[in-house]
C-alpha cells in the first residue's frame, strides 16, 4: 500500500492544491482513559477547536485532523498518530500542531525522538501550543524537562 492510499481524498486534495512554501498543518489530539479525571477541557472536541482556532488565526491551512481517543501516550502505536508519521514522511504536511507535548506523547524518550529527530529530519515544524513549545523558535529549552514530567505523570 502507498502512504498516499492511507488518506481520504479530501487530505490528498488539500495537500496537492496549496502551493510550495505553505503552511500545511495537522492537527493532532489525543485522549486517554486517564484523561477523564481532567473534565471537558481535555476531550477530543475541545483539543481540535482550539487548534483549528488558532492555525486559523495563523492563516494556516489545516490538511487533516488526527485524533487517537482511548490511548495512552507511552503507546507510540497509536492508529492515527502512525498515519500522521505517514504524512509527514510522504512531505504532504510541514506542521504537526497539539494542545500540548503531552498529547504527541508520554514516553519521553521516544516523543525527544520525535522532536529532536524526526520532525526535523522531515521538514515538519512542531508546536505544543499550551506549554509554549515551537521548533522554529528558539524558545525550546524547557521542552525536555516537561517531556520528563509527562512520563512521571503516568
């Protein structure tokens, strides 16, 4: 199967029509079991409005929304999470965007992989946007201690 299989047809026609040089962002929200004892401000609604809000404040066109609800972020395995990784690697979106770096991941070892590693390698800009967290800007030195912090919380 090609990666461009895995996404519907209005991803694909997204990413195509926007010129070279775009912003083309994803969306990623993620809720676990665990996260209930937070209230509504966590669920899965709340997370993609405020994002979509804020890429549209940005002018960013949103290409997709990926969402993983009842998983755990030590879990890298994560359906939607996987096909957003697919994405990133066929160049068809250059932004991931989460509520916060809790919801890329909780293993941090392997969400410093994805930071440090991955995204760039990919040409993808990450933002966690509640904890501040922006790879195209130089304001990132927090990012590890609370990428620790998440693991702990679990």
């Amino acid at each position: 199967m090609r990666v461009t299989d895995m996404w519907n047809e209005t991803e694909r026609s997204k990413a195509s029509a926007l010129p070279t040089g775009t912003v083309r962002a994803a969306i990623y929200c993620r809720l676990s079991k665990d996260d209930d004892l937070q209230g509504e401000s966590a669920s899965i609604a709340n997370q993609r409005s405020m994002l979509q809000d804020y890429c549209e404040k940005q002018g960013w066109e949103v290409i997709a929304v990926y969402q993983d609800d009842g998983f755990t972020g030590l879990n890298m395995d994560r359906p939607d999470f996987q096909r957003m990784l697919k994405a990133a690697e066929a160049g068809m979106i250059n932004l991931i965007i989460t509520k916060d770096l809790s919801r890329l991941g909780r293993n941090y070892l392997e969400t410093g992989r994805m930071i440090e590693d991955f995204f760039p390698r990919h040409g993808i800009r990450y933002i966690a946007l509640n904890d501040g967290i922006d790879t195209m800007l130089d304001n990132n030195d927090i990012a590890p201690f609370k990428n620790i912090l998440n693991d702990n919380l679990t």
